[in-house]
C-alpha cells in the first residue's frame, strides 16, 4: 500500500541554493517525482522564497528514490519520515 500524506508516509524536501536556476529545478522535479510544470513552479518558488518546500509525499522506497534523483543536480535534498 503505498502511503499518503494521510498515513503518516514519508516527505522529500527540497533546500535553496545559489546555484540552480527554477529551470533545472523543474525539471528535477517533474522527471524524479511526475508532478505538473505549474506544480513544479509552484514549489520551485517556495525553495526560492522560503528557503525549502517539501515536493513529494509518498512510501519511503519512493521517496528515497526521488531524494536520490532530485540530489543529482547539486542541490540539498532529503528524504525523512513524515
């Protein structure tokens, strides 16, 4: 059964940096968690604006995962119990 942010799964947070733009961000985003541009977008401007944004609930097996393809990009990424 995969979890929710209703269960009590896990949560993939994403840290700002000076280095990426919201473009590769987005499309970290899109490719590692199969969210929407505008929700990319969306959380791409919290990361920017208030320093992290938790981009994904999900089992802990895909979070990890996502964490792991989202971290490629040189940016801050964690993966912890909700």
């Amino acid at each position: 059964m995969e979890a929710s942010p209703l269960t009590g799964g896990w949560i993939v947070t994403v840290y700002d940096n000076d280095k990426n733009t919201y473009e590769q961000v987005m499309a970290s985003l899109m490719f590692a968690t199969g969210c929407s541009a505008e929700e990319a977008y969306m959380e791409a401007w919290e990361i920017d604006h208030l320093g992290k944004s938790v981009v994904h609930y999900a089992s802990e097996k895909e979070c990890r995962h996502a964490a792991e393809v989202i971290s490629r990009i040189g940016i801050r990424v964690t993966a912890t119990e909700e």
